[in-house]
C-alpha cells in the first residue's frame, strides 16, 4: 500500500545541507504495522511526514497504492489526503483552540461528504465512543483547553478515525500522554487497529511501546537518518542483529517484563550521538560502538544485508552471521 523508494530529505540551515532521512527504503502492506523505532533527531518523524504527504522527498518516491503521490492530482490525489492520516505527538498542538470538539470531528466528515444534518451528529456521538470519550454529550461542547492531555489526544486520533483511513501515521503518539494513560490509549490504539484493519507506521523512541503495539507486525531502527536494521518485530527484538538495537534494548526500563528476559546488557563507546551536519566517515555509529572494527567500520559505510530473518547495516553482524558476544558488553 504504502512504499518508500530510496527517499531522501535534506534541510537546509545557516547554508549547511542536513541530510534528515538519507536512502531509506520500506514496505507497509495493507493492514499491516511497521514500527518506526530511534532516538530524537533519526528521521522518524520526518519519514512519516513524508508518507503523509506533509514533506516532500528531496529524492526517491512515496508510493500510494503503486502511484508516485508526488504525480497524484484530482479524485486520486483527494483519496489518498483521505487515506492516510496521522496522529501528532502533541495533541494540543493539532487541536484548533476556537473549535469544539464537535465542531474539529464535523469538519472532516463535511469535507468527505460522510454526513450532514442530523447524521453528522450521530457521526461525531459515535467517534467519540469508539475513543471511549462516553458520554459523548459530556465531551462534544469542550474546547481542548478543558481536556486533559490523553482526552485531547483521543478527540485527535477520533479526528483521523473519521474519514475511515486506510493508513494511519502513528508519530509518537502515546509519547506527551501522562505514564499511567499512556498504556490505555495505546491498547484503545490496538482495539481501533484490529476493528477496522488499518495499517499503520508506529514511530517511537522505545522500543517496549514498539513490541507492545507491533508484536505481529515489522520493526525498522533509523539512525541518524538511515534505517539500519529491519525484520519481524518478534527476531528483531529477541535477537537484534545491529548495535544500535542492542542499545536501544539496554535503555529499555528493567520494569519492562517483555524485554528484560531477552535484554543484553551494552555500555557505548560514547552516550552523545554525532551532529547531523557533521556525520561520522564509514558506519555513522563507529564512534560508539563497542564492535566497531579500525580501518573497516570508520571507512566503509555499510549497506542494509539479509542476516536470516532481518536486514542489517553492520559489517561484522553480516560478516559472523549475527553480532558476536563482546568482553566488552559483561
Ligand atoms: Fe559497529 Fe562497525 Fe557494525 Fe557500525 S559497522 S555498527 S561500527 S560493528
């Protein structure tokens, strides 16, 4: 359904190239999950916005159901805006402060054309349901200043739900909502996914809300810009192939009961990742990873490789197989 062909985005800042995604290729297949899985600054973000349209690829395509979207015009054009939607990190952000609730979820249904009159407020009552917003009555009056945080995201995930999406774009949508909600909106997250069948990509920095939401479906790790290591979210997570995954792991809480069975421990060379305007030579990661070879990993970038079950960016992952044990790591 959804494809990125090599896609590439480069920001421009105080006359400096930034190379924000830098080649990434994915697959998202209809109804699947692909979670979007780094730290601040790995083009997670970006890359969503590139799927839904918000950015526009320096180079490579976005494909929507085989047609570069940049070529899309007319009816297509206005199924796909349709079809793809996505929730932001910050609901009140996306919020329009002088609307109501039942006037931000009419708004799309009018623009469709999916209800009117009397059918549009039946159609707001029972969106607000589905995101367990009940009484609807209580909540359609509201302006987002009056919500709390995890209602207001709720209304905004309610808002993409209404045009009924094929796509939805996840971007840390959990992240802003306080600890104790943040499990519900994910598992409200889980219940929409499975009734409607809605694809979706998951961006998030951790890698515990990746396996909880995305068990079934793919995990792919960016790191400054570059996916590096994508598989089955299952192998990706009990046995990561890339260093940066492993770390990735290591920060998960000890609380975590899914992962710290499985977990490694790892310590970096260095905790701090380099500037985007001044990318390391070879591997990105080389100056922190405890693997990285002299002459080898600080010279030649690597390129993502078939390692069993998943595809990973490290030469010594693809030369041994999978990452090899380190003295280091104990
Ligand atoms: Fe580490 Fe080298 Fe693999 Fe990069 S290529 S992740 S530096 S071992």
């Amino acid at each position: 359904m959804i494809i990125l062909e090599r896609v590439s985005r480069i920001f421009r800042s105080r006359g400096e190239a930034i190379r924000a995604v830098d080649d990434v290729s994915l697959e998202i297949g209809e109804g699947q999950v692909m979670s979007l899985v780094g730290e601040s600054g790995s083009g997670k973000t970006t890359t969503g916005k590139m799927i839904a349209g918000l950015v526009t690829p320096s180079s490579g395509r976005v494909l929507f159901e085989g047609r570069d979207i940049r070529t899309l015009d007319g009816a297509a054009r206005a199924r796909y805006r349709r079809a793809v939607q996505i929730i932001h990190q910050d609901p009140y952000a996306c919020l329009n402060p002088v609307r109501t609730v039942g006037d931000t979820l009419a708004a799309p249904l009018q623009l469709y054309g999916l209800a009117d009159g009397r059918s549009r407020n039946a159609g707001i009552g029972e969106l607000l349901e589905r995101v367990e917003l009940t009484p609807a009555s209580a909540f359609v009056d509201k302006y987002p200043h009056q919500l709390s945080g995890g209602q207001r995201q709720r209304v905004a995930v309610a808002r993409a739900l209404s045009v009924q999406p094929k796509f939805l774009v996840a971007d840390e949508a959990v992240s802003m909502i306080d600890v104790s909600l943040r499990i519900s909106l994910l598992n409200l997250l889980l219940k929409l996914r499975q009734e409607t069948g809605v694809a979706f990509l998951f961006i998030t920095h951790d890698l515990a809300l990746a396996r909880h939401f995305g068990w079934d479906g793919r995990i792919a790790v960016m790191y400054l810009g570059r996916v590096v290591d994508v598989g089955p979210t299952r192998t990706v997570i009990e046995d990561p192939h890339h260093p940066y995954t492993r770390a990735l792991l290591a920060a998960v809480p000890e609380a975590d009961p899914h992962i710290t069975r499985t977990k490694p421990r790892l310590r970096l060379r260095s905790q701090d990742p380099p500037s985007l305007l001044h990318l390391p030579s070879g591997c990105a990661f080389h100056p922190r990873c405890p693997w990285a070879e002299s002459g080898l990993c600080d010279v030649i970038r690597p390129e993502l490789t078939h390692v069993r079950a998943q595809e990973v960016a490290c030469h010594v992952a693809v030369r041994e197989g999978a990452l090899p044990d380190l003295a280091a790591t104990t």
